[in-house]
C-alpha cells in the first residue's frame, strides 16, 4: 500500500497535535503509543499520524518533565562542558554547563571567573565547586537547566570537539576584526550577525525592546538565506548528493556559531528540510516545511512550546507565509515598497498575540522602526557574515577599512531604535490590536470599496495614535509605577520620583519608558547604597533629571 502524501493542511494539523502534546506532557502508556503507530502503519490514514504524532509528543514531554528532578546539594569536581557563552552578571559569571550528564547554570566569581569569562560554548574545563540546594526558575527548567552550581576552581581542559573549534573559531574572528568599532556598536554587530548581545548595554536593550527591533538581534531565517546565499557559487559546483552533504554541514556548523537558539532551531530546520525536498525532487511548499520543522523540533525537545523565543520565531515565519502576499496587493506602490511593508505587518500581526501575553503589548514604533532599520541591518548581515569574518584574520589596518562603512550602517540602526523609542508612540494591547486586524481584514477583502476602505483605514490610524495620546497623558499623572517607584506633582519640586525599594536599574528603565516619562525634576533614593545609585545611573543615561536626593533630605508631601 502506498505511503500518503501529507498534504499542506495535514502537515499543519501534525504540527499542532505535536505542540498540544507536548504542552499537556500527560504520561501516556508507551503501549498506546506503540498501538497508534501500529494502527497508522497499517491503515495509513492522516487522522491517526496527527493522533500519533500528538500522543508521543505527551509521553516524550512527560519524560522530559520527569527528568528534571532537583540534584542533590555536593561538592563536585572534572570536566564541564559549557552549553552557551559565558556572560557577567553583578560582579559574577554565569553560564549553563552539562556536568555530570545533567545541565546546570554555573556561577563564579573572583580568579575562576576570569578564567570562565574567556571560555566560549563548545569547550571544556576543569572545575570544583558545590551543587546548591534548590530548585532552578521554571525559565531556565525549559532549558533542561536542572539547578545552580558555584565553581570555586576554573581550568581550560580543551576546545571541545571539531566543530565547536571551528565554530568558536569564526565567532573569535568576527570579535576580533570589530575591534576597530565602538564597544556599543562592536555589541550590536555582534548581535545582529550571531545574535551575540551578551556586551550590549541596558539601554540600548531597552531601545530596541520599545522599538519592537529586538528580534533583529535574534538569529533567523535571514541570516540563513544570507549565509546559503554567500556559499551558494560554491554549493551549486557540487553533485546533488555532494551539494546536500555539504548544505546540511554548513547549517550545522552556522547553528553551533549561533548556539542552537530556538529562533536558529526553526530557521535552520526549515532551510535542510527544504534542501532536502529539493534534492529528492519533492519541493513543498513554505507551509508545509514551516508546519513539518515545527512538529519534528518539538518531538525532539518537547520543552520549545513553552519558549516564547521560539513561539515568536513561529509565528512570525506563519505571518509571513500566510499574510505577505494578500497584504501587499492591498497596499499602494511600488513593488518593493509592497513587499517590505506586507513582510513587516504580517510578521507584527502574527507575534502579536504572544507579545501582549508575554509582555503586556505591541510597540507602535515597531512599524516605522523596521521599515527604516531592516534593510540597513540585512546589509549588516550579510556583510558580517562574508567581510567581518575575513577582517579578523586581516591586518588592523586593513580591518578598520573593512568595517569603516560598518560603523555608519550601525549608528543608523542604534538611532532608529532610540528615536522611535523617544517618540514614546505607546503600546497596542488586547482591544486596539482585535480592532486593527479586523478593520485591517476588512480592508484587504473589500479594497474594491473605496468608501469602506477608507473608514477602516481611518480607525487603524486613530487605534495607532490612541496610546501616544494615552502615554502622554499617563505621564503629567501622578502615581505608582510598578518597578519604578511613585511620580508625586510638588509645586515647587516639579515631577519627582520616589524609588521603590525593590527598583532595578533595568526594570526602572523600562517602566518609566512604558509610562511615557520623559522628565524628572527630582529623583528621591530610598537609602545610599549601590543599587539604588545604579538605578538613577541608568535612568540619567535616557530622562532629563534635575536633581537626586535620598529619603532623609526629600522634598516634603
């Protein structure tokens, strides 16, 4: 009996069972697995591979969950293999090992962590330290992260195996011919061409989260195409069995470059599964290739469904493969103009739901923030990942030539997020992001009716100012702000911002930014110490602020 051909929809449907079943991660008996499979095998109906797929996709999840069992508080001591780079926290270094067969987040600090600092993914050291009691956050146990560990001793062992060699390699490349760049601007090449923002600061983080740029500094599918279309005069010299040996091999390595991230996991699953339909004759369409790398990547590791990094990086593909087309013959132009703007809507459209759960809305500002910074980073790219790698291995002077015109195209991207982060445009939620997809649908099935369209592309516009106008008026109120402190309007002080004791640096930022302040006449610290100075450091760098005083000498009520 012949196999069948799933079809578009039935990869859809595969995929969604895949994703249910893993987030249930119910125990399903192995012999109800075991009897779908058998069913399917000989019956060969779609129904029972969606059912199938679903089942195994809760007994993996299920075992998954069930071996994350909390270690053992010890004293430990050899060889640990670091899952991702090593980045400094607060004074310390921390960074996700497998130790012992398990995974764990290290910490260290003093000597060790030096030592630690210049390690990248991939290699091997020899540590001694204490597993800590407790258990680890539910966001690092998504990352089979099992506890914590405190390395009191840090040695090099080795570089790890080949591939991590060559790969630490060309990530040691790409930092070293950007010395010639500015420390911010050096962490922003880093971070759009391997998604490396480990260097990048806490205000330009903010910029681009409030831009709705952040996801330029995760690796996708664009860095993919860019990288395949860099090799593609090599790769099509080859046979067709050499060319796919060799495509696989390059996705791999640019995956272990840009460690496995969830975002680099579906960019480069549904580049092999189209090299490999490709090279077998079968090409599919994006759908279906974006539906079976979903599945496949789940049931590998059902823990990606509760990953909003990947949840984004789905949908986002989803938007545009669904959306791109319809929305650019509704949109007037040129054909470029169309397409640029369709890609950008559809992507914003689909991630939208998942950025008003995960973080409480949609930045306005992410529109015209990536039709002007987009194109610009897409050059920075495909230059990193050609000339920035071959500048490391240059002469400096011949480095600094190389990235010259870098500079400017990184500068552009920087002040882009800054001003479209200063514009303070707001924040779509839940009620203005329904009435703009509808009215938005509307307009593209009906754009024949001039009237209609018209009217619906009215209330898109007033949707799209509501929160500037909301933010603005937010901000002359007085108030708690959570994470921030407490705005009080004083006569003869002006705006002043009482510091909640459990204030951040980051998380003041960011609140302050999300309530449209953009001026502080007097800051007001709950004691002297270091974080509290920190956090009026950190908000001095983006808000006007007249003066700082701690509680003692504060302005009266």
């Amino acid at each position: 009996m012949r196999f069948p051909t799933l079809s578009e929809p039935g990869a859809v449907f595969v995929a969604f069972a895949a994703a249910a079943g893993a987030w249930l991660s119910h125990a399903v008996p192995l012999w109800v697995v075991a009897v779908s499979m058998g069913a399917f095998a000989a019956l060969r109906r779609p129904v029972l591979l969606v059912l199938t797929v679903g089942l195994l996709a809760s007994f993996l999840g299920a075992r998954a969950w069930a071996g994350m069992v909390p270690p053992t508080p010890r004293a430990v001591e050899g060889l640990a293999t670091l899952v991702d780079d090593p980045e400094r926290v607060s004074g310390a270094v921390r960074v996700e090992v497998r130790l012992d067969g398990r995974h764990f987040q290290a910490w260290s600090r003093g000597a060790p962590a030096v030592v630690l600092e210049r390690r990248l993914a991939g290699e091997r050291v020899r540590v001694a330290g204490e597993v800590l009691p407790g258990t680890a956050p539910d966001w690092l146990r998504i990352r089979h992260v099992v506890g914590m560990v405190q390395f009191d001793t840090v040695e090099l062992h080795d570089g790890g195996g080949p591939i991590s060699l060559l790969a630490n390699g060309l990530r040691r490349s790409l930092a070293r011919g950007a010395r010639s760049l500015e420390p911010e601007q050096r962490a922003l090449f880093t971070g759009l061409v391997v998604g490396d923002d480990r260097a990048q600061s806490t205000e330009t983080r903010d910029d681009f989260r409030g831009s709705g740029l952040s996801h330029l500094l995760a690796v996708s599918g664009q860095n993919v195409a860019f990288v395949l279309t860099l090799a593609a005069p090599v790769l099509e010299r080859l046979g067709l069995r050499t060319r796919w040996v060799a495509t696989i091999a390059l996705l791999m390595l640019f995956a272990t470059v840009t460690r496995f991230e969830p975002s680099v996991l579906r960019a480069t699953a549904m580049a092999g599964l189209a090299t490999t339909a490709s090279g077998l004759g079968r090409p599919a369409s994006s759908l279906r290739i974006l539906a079976l790398a979903v599945g496949a990547l789940v049931l590998v590791d059902p823990f990606l469904v509760r990953s909003v990094g990947f949840g984004l990086s789905v949908s986002a593909s989803a938007g545009i493969v669904l959306l791109r087309q319809p929305i650019a013959r509704a949109i007037p132009g040129p054909e470029w103009w169309r397409n640029a703007v369709a890609v950008i809507v559809a992507a914003q459209l689909a991630v939208a739901p998942l950025l008003i759960a995960a973080f409480g809305g949609v930045p306005v500002a992410a529109l015209p923030a990536n039709l002007l910074a987009e194109p610009v980073a897409g050059i920075v790219m495909m230059w990193g990942a050609s000339a920035g790698v071959l500048a490391g291995w240059a002469p400096t002077a011949f480095a600094d030539v190389i990235h010259a015109p870098m500079a400017i195209a990184l500068w552009w991207i920087g002040s882009v997020a800054r001003w479209t982060t200063d514009a303070r445009l707001g924040e779509i939620g839940v009620v203005g992001t329904v009435v703009a997809v509808v009215a938005g649908s509307i307009a593209v099935l009906l754009r024949r009716r001039r009237a209609l369209t018209t009217a619906c592309l009215a209330l898109i516009v007033i949707v799209l100012a509501t929160p500037a106008v909301s933010v603005r008026r937010s901000a002359n109120e007085s108030g708690r702000i959570d994470g921030a402190g407490t705005i009080r309007r004083h006569a003869a002080h002006g705006t002043v911002l009482d510091v909640s004791t459990d204030a951040y640096p980051a998380g003041a930022l960011r609140a302050l930014r999300r309530a449209g302040v953009a001026q502080l006449d007097t800051v007001v610290l709950p004691s002297d110490q270091s974080t509290m100075r920190a956090v009026v450091t950190m908000l001095g760098r983006r808000l006007d602020i007249g003066r700082v005083v701690v509680a003692a000498r504060a302005p009266p009520r």
